[in-house]
C-alpha cells in the first residue's frame, strides 16, 4: 500500500471558503383573517404572522370569523404545514402539493408566504386576490377567489409568476387546495366510456390518496368526469339533507383531482391539470394561469348543491346558459351515412309536421376525393360532398328555413381521416412522436391544437361551415378519439408544452368563434359525454350527453349528470327501438318521457312512425313546449334515486314556486299487488295550492289528477301515481291557483 501525500499551500486553504447556511429573513406580517363569503357559505382563510395562509374554514356562513384570530399555528408540526391554503413542495410540506417547482439550480423547495390581498365587488361577484411569495426564489403566486353571492358558489383559480432571472418547471400547478375537516368524507364521483357515460359511484374515503384522472388529451371526461360530491360526516349519500361540497374542474385536457386525507384525519383536496408528461417550463417573468375550480357548499344534501352550481352555471358557467333550445330532429340514427338530398327534405318535413323547431345534418356531408361514406375517410376535407348533395348546404338550409325549421350541422374540426386530402397535404399537423406509429382510433388521427398554423386551420372550419348558407343556427361539434403517441412536431423538444397548449389552442379557437359568431348554438359532442366540463361550457351551449340514446340507459346517466350539470344543457333524443346501441325495447311514451327531462330532440327516420305513434309524438312535443322553460331555468328536486329501487322521479320548479313539472317512472317491474310508489313532491310552497294536469295521457296515472292540493300535501305522502308497469311513466304540470 502507498501513500501519496498532498501538500496544499497555505495560501490556498485560506482561499477555500467555510460552508455557511444563510436564511433569507422573511418579514412579519399582521395576524389577519380573510373571509371569502357567499350568502349562506364562507371560506375562511387566516394570516399567520409568519406569513402562513392557513384554511380554517369552508361551509356554512360564520358571523363573526374573525374569531379565528386566536387560532395559533402549530410550528411544531413535523407532519407538514396542514391546512396551507396553496401548499408547496418545500419546506415544512411533506404531503402532496398544490405547486412543486423545480428551479434552473436543481432545487425543489418553494415555502409561500402571504405579501397582501386585495378585494373587489362586481356585479354580485365578490373577487379577492391574495399575493404569496418565495422569499429565496421570487417565486409569486396570486389565489383569485371569485364569490357568487347569491349563487353560494366560489371560483377560485392561480396565477403563478416565475419572479427569478432563470426559467423553472412547474411539476405540479394545481388551480386550487381546499383543507376540509370532518369525521367522515363520502366521495361520490363520475365515471364512463363510450354509450355508459356519467355513471356514479360513492365510496367512503380512507388514510392517504384518492385520485381521478384524465390522461386521455381529448375526450378527458369519457372516463372520469373532473367534478364530485363530498359528502361530510356520513357514508350516505343524501339528497335532501347533511353537508355535502361540490367541485368541477373548468379544464377540457387531462386533469387531476386528489383527496388526501391525512394522519390528522384532515382531508386535502387537489384540483388542477394532471402534471402528466406535463412538466411546464415558465420563463423569468413568465406567468402561468391555472384553469379555474369551481366549489359550492349547501347543508341540503347533494339536492342543495346540485341547485346551488345550476342556478351558477345558468347565469355564469354555461354560454347561453338557462336560455330555451329549440326542439330538433338530429339526422345521425334516423340515416347514418346513407342520404340523398332527397332523404334529408323527407326529414324536415316531417321534423316541421312534428312541431318541431330544427334539423340538424349530422355525419356523412363532407368530403369529395375522399367521401365520407362511412368513418374510414373523409375528416379533414369539409368541402359539401357533390355527388351525395348536389345542391348544396345551403339547399338544405333553405328549405328548413322555409318550412319554419332552424337548421344545424356536424362537424369534427380535431380529427383527420389519413385518407383525405388534408392528411396528405399537412402531415407535420399530425399529433404524432418522431418515429413511432401514429395510432388510429375510429380510423382517425388528432390533430396539433398546440400548434398556431393548426389552431387558424380549425378555426377556418367552423367559419367556412357557417358560410356555407346563411343563417346556420346550430353546430354539433364533435371530437371522436382520444390522444395517443402523444407530441407535436410544432413544439420541437419542448413536448411538455403538449397536453397543457392543445386545450389551450382549442379554447383559443373556441373564443374566436364566440367572438365571431355570439348568437349561433354549439352542442359540444365527443362520441357523446366524452367533452362536458365548464371549460368547454364557457363557450358551448349544450352537450351530446351519450351516445346510448336507450331510455333506460339515460335514466342514470342524466340523473348522475344533473348532480353537477344543469338540465339546459342535457340534450336527449328519442330514438328507435329495438334501441340501436343496446338493443332494449321500451315504449315510445317512456322514452318521451324521459327525453323531455332535458333538451328534447328526436333521433330516429320519422317516416317509420305509424299514425298511432305520430299522435303520441306531436302531442308529447306539444305539451312539452308548453313547460320546457321549466327545464332550463327552475330549480331540479330529484323526489327518486333509481338506484334506490324500481322507481325514478324528478321535478323542476320555477324560482318563484309557482309552477313546477313532475317527471315520474318504473323502470324495474313492480307487481300491482304490492302497491304503488308515493312521491314526496320538494321545493313546492307549503301553502299554495296547486292545480296537478298529467300530460300525454290516454287514461289518467293519478287519482287527483285536474284537482289543486297543497303543496305541504304534495311534499308530504298524498302524491301517488299508478306506475306499476315496467317502463310506465306519467309526467305532471303543476301550476299555482
Ligand atoms: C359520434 C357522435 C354521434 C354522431 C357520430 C357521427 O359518435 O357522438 O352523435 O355524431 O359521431 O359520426
């Protein structure tokens, strides 16, 4: 063994600098308290004076919440700094983040602190702006809380603004954290794929982390749905009673929602983009804008928070939201592929015969080298086909304008058929990843929303669309697959940019549109419920709520969707039996009846009907126009769950109680001997009376039927239709005397 020995010249070990830790001070701050209030709910944010923002509370409204400026903080907490309002990767935080930056030195450590807040009132919104900082990074954020007042609704959403000389990587940059505390947390949350969209489940939640996530690019909600119920101190859902918290996430790209609940038996909710594959680069002086949260809170069960986002995404969260759409027959079921101009004139005949208001031309108008003759070709080349429509949209448009129809048509402006003249003249538009095979789903390719070029290009099609006759009422745009062999040629080696700049690029063509075209109504469709989110709502008007149009089926898919969704939304058409996707039979009145609880349509070839069935039809359309304002502006009671037996019931009721439309059904066979279901009717006034008409009936469901009751009778047993059959209904007007 040799040694070497190192001499080192004492000039030098006095040049090697000593390793000092220097803090950065961080200033005191007053103790303060910040309530963000609604009418009946606050959250409340409290101060430390070491510049912690804490979350004390969200629920019921407080009087006086400045109380919790006794509340210490506990510096001892080795387990994390629970209840930070917008946790962060760093310092005393262990658990999982709202922010996690990585900085251009390697760091991860962000600790924020409160620098000010701001708050101002527009037009019965309430906007507070708190502004955070990393002392050491000049790292800020600013959490924008926007409060409907008498919506009890509370958006908030996070601007985060990289303060330092070097760009940084937001790893995760969630819109918002709420800290919940309760004894038991019930999540109820919304699942599906394609034909069973909206489905819902409830499960009481456990230590550590729940996530729903979206990684499907496009298409995000055919899957998880990014909105839930939080029901606290329960392991039961209910509609009418008990805290519940409701949450949807504005967002139309993969998306994250997690519920951790802590050694504490704290529950932190996360709600934002899912940072997968998304590691997003901020530039020095760059600032990143999170899509919004949307959060109620009602002691009415899910039935009060249901109302609560209703009554808020009427007035704000949906475009044209609460305003009545017209009644329409969609061409898909009735024709698919195969028509003529000639097919399409039978149909709006008989669509104007029916009392109905529109047409709309699905699937199947487009292509020329390509004819879209069926799903393997066609999308991309949106040119009228000639051979199939000689003459022309704008035939077609006029005619329905002529019989009295409004007239709307499909488009896919996303997608691209590799057979079409687009996919061979820009295939650099292609979402794709350097050498890998670019997968097809429905014979079809994405195309690059994170590319500008691309971005004009899908905007061309909706505007050359609506040139093609004047006065096009309607779109249906739809978005058939979702993302794979995901990357952009346009983004080079910043493919982190990818999923968060698609959903971007496609709301920036959404806003063009809307700017643009402000009065046509845009259905967003995406191979049904695969786009219902109120980041796509903020421009579109209604959506294809599934493409399973079986009765049955939308029983509780439409139930599920109303828990977040409001009805104005919720297109639902009558279809053909045998039911084209599930092969279910139910009778045509059932179907009516079910359909008449959203935006009704008919989806199927009228000529078919028998003279019988064309009675039953013009008068279901006739009565329902007669209460449709109902639908898209009162206030939805759910009076049966259909998961709770063989009946299903809901009602609307006008915001001053004066009218109301009751929707009752049997969807499971009841024998007769056991006896009938009795409806607890809610929402009505308990002293007025009202007089109860059944619509569409040969033969009366109820015994009361055309006489007035109370409405404390109603609500409290006497209302008890006959519906023993299997797939028996009876619908009800209610109007005050
Ligand atoms: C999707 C839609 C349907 C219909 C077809 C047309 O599946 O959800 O309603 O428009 O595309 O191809």
């Amino acid at each position: 063994m040799s040694l070497v020995l190192v001499l080192v010249p004492a000039n030098a070990q006095k040049k090697a600098k000593k390793f000092v830790h220097e803090t950065v001070a961080i200033p005191q701050v007053e103790r303060r308290v910040i309530p963000i209030e609604t009418q009946n709910t606050s959250l409340v944010l409290l101060v430390h004076p070491n510049g912690h923002l804490e979350t004390v509370h969200y629920g019921a409204k407080l009087s006086h919440p400045e109380q919790f400026l006794a509340k210490g903080v506990n510096t001892e907490d080795y387990n994390g700094f629970r209840g930070a309002t917008y946790p962060a990767t760093g310092g005393r935080y262990i658990n999982e983040p709202a922010l996690h930056v990585k900085y251009a030195d390697g760091n991860h450590n962000t600790e924020l602190y409160y620098t000010g807040h701001s708050v101002r009132y527009t037009n019965g919104c309430i906007t507070t702006v708190i502004g955070l900082k990393d002392y050491v990074t000049a790292l800020e954020v600013k959490l924008v809380y926007d409060a409907f007042e008498k919506e009890n609704v509370i958006v908030s959403h996070t601007e985060i603004l990289n303060g330092g000389k070097k760009p940084v990587q937001l790893l995760n940059y969630a819109s918002s954290s709420l800290y919940i505390d309760a004894d038991e947390y019930l999540l109820t949350h919304f699942y599906g794929a394609w034909a069973t969209d909206m489905q819902m489940e409830s499960e009481v939640l456990g230590h550590d982390m729940k996530v729903i996530e979206s990684r499907r690019g496009t298409q995000n909600t055919q899957g998880n749905n990014p909105s839930f119920l939080l029901s606290l101190d329960t392991k039961e859902l209910s509609e009418t009673t008990g805290e519940v918290i409701a949450g949807a996430l504005a967002w139309s790209g993969n998306f994250r929602l997690s519920f951790e609940k802590d050694d504490a038996h704290r529950l932190n909710i996360l709600a934002g983009i899912s940072p997968h594959a998304s590691a997003y680069p901020l530039k020095a002086g760059a600032t990143f804008v999170t899509p919004e949260m949307i959060y109620t809170w009602s002691a009415e069960g899910a039935g009060g928070a249901s109302r609560n986002l209703h009554r808020w995404a009427r007035n704000y969260g949906v475009y044209g939201g609460g305003q009545v759409n017209p009644t329409l027959l969609n061409s898909w079921e009735g024709a698919y592929f195969t028509f003529n101009t000639e097919t399409l004139l039978r149909m709006m005949d008989d669509a104007a015969g029916m009392g109905l208001e529109m047409f709309v031309l699905d699937d199947g108008w487009f292509g020329n080298n390509y004819p879209r003759n069926n799903d393997d070709a066609g999308l991309g080349d949106w040119e009228v086909n000639v051979s199939k429509l000689p003459e022309g949209i704008d035939f077609l448009a006029q005619h329905a304008h002529d019989k009295g129809l409004k007239f709307g048509i499909w488009i896919e402006p996303e997608m691209v058929n590799p057979q079409s003249d687009l996919a061979h003249a820009h295939p650099e538009w292609v979402v794709q990843s350097p050498g890998r095979e670019i997968y097809q789903g429905r014979n079809q390719w994405v195309l690059d929303l994170s590319n500008p070029a691309v971005e004009d290009f899908v905007f061309g099609i909706f505007d050359r669309t609506m040139q093609l006759a004047p006065n096009i009422d309607y779109i249906k745009w739809d978005c058939n697959r979702v993302i794979q062999s995901f990357g952009s040629p346009y983004l080079k080696a910043e493919q982190d940019r990818f999923y968060v700049e698609y959903t971007q690029g496609l709301y920036n063509v959404m806003r063009r549109i809307r700017e643009k075209y402000p009065r046509v109504i845009v259905q967003c469709c995406s191979s049904g419920g695969g786009r219902v989110d109120y980041g796509a709502l903020k421009y579109c008007n209604e959506v294809w709520t599934s493409d399973n149009t079986d009765a049955l089926s939308r029983v509780y898919m439409q139930y599920a969707q109303t828990m977040i969704y409001p009805a104005c939304i919720m297109a639902s058409h009558v279809s053909t039996v045998p039911n084209h996707q599930t092969g279910n039979v139910t009778p045509l009145k059932f179907r009516f009846d079910i359909a008449c609880a959203g935006r009704l349509g008919l989806e199927l070839q009228p000529k078919y009907f028998t003279d019988q069935d064309r009675a039953t039809v013009d008068r279901c359309i006739a009565s329902y126009k007669q209460y449709r304002d109902l639908v898209f502006s009162g206030d939805l009671y759910r009076i049966a769950s259909p998961f709770d037996g063989s009946y299903y019931g809901l009602m609307y009721v006008s915001p001053d109680k004066k009218r109301a439309v009751v929707y009752t059904y049997c969807i499971h066979f009841e024998p007769r001997t056991v006896g009938g279901k009795v409806f607890r009717l809610q929402g009505l006034d308990p002293a007025c009376k009202y007089k109860v008409v059944e619509q569409n009936v040969d033969r009366s469901c109820w015994w009361g039927n055309g006489q007035a009751f109370t409405g404390d009778f109603l609500m409290g047993g006497g209302f008890d239709p006959t519906l023993y059959g299997l797939y028996s209904s009876a619908v009800f007007v209610l109007e005050a005397e």
